[in-house]
C-alpha cells in the first residue's frame, strides 16, 4: 500500500524554497551534473539529464546474477520504505 502523499509533504520539518542552481551528486566512481529544483535546510530536490548507472545481484533461477541497468524512479512507500526501479541494459 503507498503513501497519501500529501500526508508525507504534511511532514516536511522545514519549508522549501524554489532555488535553480547547478550542482554535483558524487557516488562512488559516478559524477552526475544536474540543476537543484528546490531545497531546504532539510534537503534538496534536482534534476539531470544524466542516467544513473547501477548494479544489481539478485536470484534468477535459484542463482545470484548481476545485471546492470539504470536507476529510472524512485518512490517513498511510507516513513521507513523507499521503493526503486531499476530499467536493465539490453544484452
């Protein structure tokens, strides 16, 4: 079951403010450029136009694979769960 999500923007400790400035995200290796959106003392909301490129291991067929792929969403289900979707490169 997901979230009502106005009820989760009910939570929000800390207004935000609309703000467009350029910015970084570092992961590992990975280096995204990207625009903010808006942000807070709280967070921060960007975008880019770079892929995120990840790696999964997961069990297919009664074994561990890796497959690598794409994130392409994210969506917060509640407090505590955060759900991802990850679109596989082609083979």
């Amino acid at each position: 079951m997901g979230a009502d999500p106005k009820s989760l923007a009910d939570q929000r400790q800390v207004e935000r403010q609309v703000v467009a400035v350029p910015l970084r995200l570092l992961l590992g290796e990975q280096e995204l450029s990207g625009t903010t959106r808006d942000a807070s003392a709280g967070g921060v909301m960007f975008t880019t136009d770079a892929p995120l490129e990840v790696e999964i291991e997961l069990e297919e067929d009664g074994r561990l694979v890796r497959r690598k792929g794409r994130l392409s969403r994210v969506q917060r289900l509640n407090a505590d769960e955060v759900a991802f979707a990850v679109e596989f490169d082609r083979e």
